[in-house]
C-alpha cells in the first residue's frame, strides 16, 4: 500500500524530473528482500513511482552524490542531510546542484536487534511495523510488541536531528523520534569503563574478524579521497594483510580521518557484514569533536569545515 | 543408511575431534563462520542456517603465509613452510559451499597445482548439513543443485526432526563412520521421511533464474554499457559479495619484511576495488560498470567457458550481505534479449 508521503514523493520526484529542474534522482525502492530498500538511482520519470519511504531506508544516499553529474535530487533523512551539508562545506557538493528531497524520519528500525529478540532471521517474520512509539513483530499471526527504542538503530537513537533545516522539498511535518542518548551509547559506556588493557583486548577482538571488505568506508560519504591511504604503496601506511593491528589502524585512521564530517549516521556499523561496532567509534568521536570544539558536523552549510578552521580558543590538549 | 539422534551429535563430534580439527558453524567471534569446536555442545544446530564467512575459508584463507625469506649476505635465504598435515573436519557444511569448494578445486589444480590449498583439502573431510530452511536470498536450484545435494560432500546428514539421516557418500566418509560409535541403523521409515524433507526443501527456495537463457543473453551484452551502467549504479564497490562468495577466488600477494627477516602472505582480493586492476599505464577497470561486468561475467560466462561450470552455487550471500541489495539474479534476469551489441568507438 502506498502511504501519503511516498504518493507526495512520487508527484514531486517525477515533476522535477519533467520540469528538468533535477536529471536524476536518488532515492530508495523496494529491495529484492524481506523488509529491505534498495538505492533507485534513475532519470526515467516513469521509474519515480516505485519511489518508497518506510522504516527500512538504511542507506545513507548522499554517498552517491558526488559521482552523479548535473542536478541531483535526492530524498535524504535528517541525518543524510547533515551528510550532504558535510559534503556541501567540503566543497564537495554545490549547493545548487542538489535538490534535497526531506524526509522526516521517526528512526529506522534496526534487524538485527529484531532477530536477536526474536530468535528469528528477518525472511522468516510476516511484518513488522512501527506505531509511534511501539514496533509490532507479526510472525505466523502471533504478534510481538517492543518499545522502539529497543529496536531502533543506536545512531537514530542519538538523533537530534528530527527537525530537518536544509531542505529545498519537506515531505511531512516533523516526525516523533523517540531518543535516548544512554541506550546509544550503552557500548560506549561500557567500554569507557574498561581499563585500557581491557579496552584494548576488545578492540582487538573485534577486528581480528575483519575482513578488510572495505564496505564501511565504501558507504561512507565523508570518506571521498580519490586514493584512500590504505591504498598507498610508496611509503605503505598499513599493510594490506588483514591483520588484526593492521585492520584497527585502518579504522582508527578512518574515523580520525572524518571528525568533524562523520555525522555518525551508522551507514558504516550497518555496512559491515562482521558486525564490528563501528557506531562506539563514530559517537564516541563526534561527542569528543563537541566537547573539543564545540562543533557538530553537517549542521551549518556555511560554516568553515573543522579541520580548515583555527581559532585562539581552541582547547590546545587534544592531543592527548 | 544409519541416523543419530540431534542430543548426541556432540558425542560424533568428541570421537572426531581425537583424530581431527573439527570445525561447526560458530557465532563465537562476533560473526558466523567455521571455527574450532570448544568440545562442549551442539548448540549451533538451533540456529545454524548458513555461516557468513564461507568454509572456502577453511581451505584459501583469507590470510596465508606462504613461505619466509631471510636477507643473508647478497641474497636471500628462502623458508618453506612444511606441507600442512594436520586434519580438519568440517561439520554441517552446506550443499552449495561444498559444490562451490568442488567448483574453486579446478583452478587450484590446473597447470599450476596449489600445494597451499590441495593439501587442506586433501587433508580434509566435509560432514554436509541438508538445509530445512533455505533463506529467501538462496537460489541453488537454479544451479544444478539443490539444498539436499551430496554429491560434494563425505558424508551428508539430513534433519528429520529429532534425529540426522546419515548417508556415506565416498570412501573415506565410508571409513569415517565405520570407526564411529553412537549412530544406529536407519529404517526404512526414517528413509522415507528424508526423501520428504528433502522434497520440500527443495520447493522452498523460490529465487530462480534461468541460466539458458543467461547463457544466450550474457556474452551479447558485453558491450552494452548502458546497461551494465545502470544496474551497477547502486554499487558502492566494496569487497562484501566477492569476500564473502564462496567460489571467488582471487587472491593477492604481499611481502612483508623487517631488518632483514619477511615473509611472503597471499591474502583475498576483489575485482570489486578499483585498484585491482591498476597498472603503472592505466586501469582497465577503472570504472564500476566495468568491474560488476567482470565480476557478473567471471561467473557466468568465462569460468564456463574454461571448466565448463557456472562458478556459482546459488548461496544466496552477495544478496543477503550486500549494503545496498543488489542482487545478482535482478541482474542476470534483467539482461537484455537480442542481437548482441557492439562497441561504439
């Protein structure tokens, strides 16, 4: 069934395309899956009706901006847009050239938090449904009731993005997201907790399974370098071998890399098909990007990128 | 034909693991795979559907040292590791990883034979696993096989509820199970009752596609970039579908040294990663839609063509694991009929 905001997408998806005010559009249509999104990236106006919005949309679309030419109009959450406004300070991105199609969103709803509830892979469930703030599990006509921030993304669960500010097209009001910044950052917690030798136990953990797929930074939209550094031969950073020391220096490098244009949107957590918990990372750095700097990335479009901009007082210690 | 009951599944395991490695489906690190079995209990089988990471990694691992080098006067003084011996069992893998090991197998033993690789798998013995509940990405059927397939395996078991159908495939499976205690002859009923489940497996896994037709289709779309550009368009080239495809098999080399003492490592590579392909000249595939033609291509037209089988099984991984879902079987199903299409220069 269509909902009302995916007919008001459709309408104005397909009449920029027919007034040529875009040339293409991004945004998401059903995926081959069971309560999955695929990315539809198309220039048909006729292609706009299968245009979908739900609590599914995982990806963060903005990833696909730069290397689309001519006007783009892409549909984008809040915290896609604060992705966009990254790219747009980075100079990355004009302005002009993207016609931000806004969706509020109430959160997306986490699978693999809904299987471990479960017990049950996704294709096995009938649906799954969002009712303000409660997810309804329906599995062989027995249903299933869960508070949504149980089975909300941890990222949306940090969200304080549900009023969206840039925007050429707003679909619907401001949506009700429910946060709670201590179930976010649970792992954070607890990992800060840890003496270091303990902390550094776990990382290494978690990325001796890494596989080097390069899907987190792959997603990612501040990770734009044309030649990433692990890519490098003369001198070689890192090694190319997926050592668990080379793979944590990758990610280490990565995320500092991005501070200051990480939103941690969670595409990268979500990306990866080992289940490192990238998202501890991305949020424990955007809350140190903020304390340091009292700064937040993607929020301003006209303000100096972090890393671009000094001021005298700038906390000198953050080296440390 | 014999059959074991699920309780004592650990005890099989135990009287295995004197004589070998034994590896089961385990979450233990954070991500399915095959790992070592801790020596406890069968728990996996409660939700054993298929690992992430597939058992090729059991036999080309995504790391590997292939010998050490140390620096000594002018030259070089090479260490070859000694051939690997020790013996690993893979409990429960499925039908299509072990047709897919069956499939990886030519290429590690044609002109150039891999001691690396065949002396894991001579050394090895596959235990497969029937599968009761295929996902909605698998598509082996279409493959020539099916999720009850055991023509690749040792031995194969085949769940019929509270209990595993044993069926000996080869020799040494034979050999196996004759030194093992604790499996009690099958009837005739339990017989009956696999065939069943094996039907209805097999009529569970409804992704299809047709490779006749992809057979005709593939090679005359080649050069049609229009279309290898829009469905590659949603890729993000990252290394998930080809890392996790239980018959991709490229792999890189890599040395390693410090003061004097490396190694040299093969570890996986994708044709995914632009880099690839890079040369000091030029890049080949510098472009996505020409990288997601090879890797679509490798499977269903080159490999073919060299060993006269598709290099996929049909496992369904590159859909269930991909970021943005894209899916190989939209892609083969959407080729274009007609004549073929040339280059324009």
């Amino acid at each position: 069934m269509t909902s009302k905001i995916e007919q008001k997408l459709r309408s104005v998806a397909r009449e920029l395309l027919e007034q040529g005010k875009v040339g293409t559009i991004v945004g998401y249509e059903a995926g081959s899956l069971k309560f999955t999104n695929t990315p539809l990236i198309t220039k048909d106006k006729e292609a706009a009706d299968r245009l979908v919005i739900n609590p599914f949309i995982i990806n963060n679309l903005s990833v696909f901006l730069k290397d689309i030419g001519g006007k783009v109009g892409v549909v984008a959450k809040g915290c896609d847009i604060r992705s966009i406004v990254s790219l747009i300070q980075d100079k990355q991105l004009a302005r002009e050239n993207v016609v931000i199609i806004g969706v509020p969103c109430a959160g997306i709803i986490d699978l693999d938090k809904i299987e471990k509830l479960m017990g049950k892979d996704r294709d096995e469930l009938d649906d799954i449904v969002r009712e303000n703030d409660k997810v309804i599990v329906t599995v062989q006509r027995s249903k299933k009731e869960y508070p949504a921030k149980d089975v909300l993304i941890d990222s949306c669960l940090a969200c304080d993005q549900p009023k969206i500010k840039e925007y050429d097209i707003l679909l619907d009001e401001e949506a009700t997201v429910v946060c709670d910044d201590e179930a976010s950052r649970s792992l954070i917690k607890k990992l800060e907790a840890m003496p270091p030798a303990q902390r550094w136990e776990f990382w290494k953990s978690q990325f001796e399974r890494c596989i080097r797929c390069y899907a987190c930074r792959q997603v990612c939209p501040a990770c734009y370098c044309k030649r990433c550094f692990v890519e490098e031969t003369e001198p070689a950073w890192i090694s190319p071998l997926p050592k668990w020391q080379d793979n944590l220096i990758f990610q280490v490098t990565r995320m500092m890399h991005v501070a200051g244009r990480c939103t941690d949107c969670g595409a990268c957590e979500r990306a990866c098909p080992v289940g490192i918990p990238l998202h501890s990372l991305s949020k424990k750095m955007a809350e140190i990007v903020q304390e340091l700097f009292e700064y937040q990335a993607g929020t301003d479009k006209d303000a100096l990128p972090l890393m671009a901009a000094y001021e005298s007082k700038e906390a000198e210690d953050l080296i440390r | 034909m014999k059959k074991i009951k699920k309780q004592d599944i650990a005890k099989l395991l135990s009287q295995w693991q004197k004589d070998f490695t034994v590896f089961v489906p385990s979450k233990e690190s954070g991500t399915a795979e095959m790992a070592v079995w801790d020596g406890k209990d069968a728990g996996f089988l409660d939700w054993y559907r298929n690992t992430v990471v597939p058992p090729k990694a059991n036999f080309l691992q995504n790391m590997e040292k292939l010998f050490g080098f140390r620096k000594e006067g002018g030259s070089f003084k090479l260490e070859t590791p000694p051939p690997e011996t020790r013996k690993q069992l893979i409990f429960g893998i499925r039908p299509c990883d072990a047709r897919a090991i069956a499939i990886i197998d030519m290429v590690f033993k044609d002109a150039y034979e891999d001691k690396y690789y065949l002396s894991r798998r001579q050394n090895s013995l596959l235990i497969g696993m029937g599968c009761v509940k295929p996902y909605d990405s698998c598509f082996c059927t279409s493959l020539g096989l099916g999720p009850a397939e055991a023509a690749d395996v040792d031995i194969m078991l085949t769940d019929t509820g509270d209990e595993y159908l044993i069926e000996e495939i080869t020799a040494k499976g034979k050999e196996l199970l004759a030194k093992t205690s604790g499996a009690e002859t099958a009837s005739q009923t339990d017989e009956n009752k696999a065939v069943a489940v094996k039907q209805a497996a097999y009529n569970k896994v409804t992704r299809k596609i047709d490779t006749k037709q992809i057979k005709q289709r593939l090679p005359d779309a080649f050069e049609n970039k229009e279309f290898w550009e829009g469905v590659s368009a949603k890729c993000v080239s990252c290394g998930i579908c080809t890392f996790l495809c239980p018959t991709c098999y490229c792999f890189d080399i890599n040395d390693e040294m410090l003061k004097g003492d490396g190694a040299r490592y093969r570890n996986w590579d994708s044709c995914s990663f632009p880099v690839y392909t890079k040369m000091p000249a030029e890049n080949p595939r510098e472009e996505k839609w020409k990288r997601v033609r090879q890797k679509v291509n490798h499977k269903y037209d080159f490999y073919p063509r060299l060993f006269n089988v598709i290099a996929c099984t049909g496992c369904g991984r590159c859909i269930r694991q991909c970021p943005v879902n894209w899916d190989i079987t939209q892609t083969l199903s959407g080729l274009p009929a007609g004549a073929p299409v040339t280059e324009k220069k």
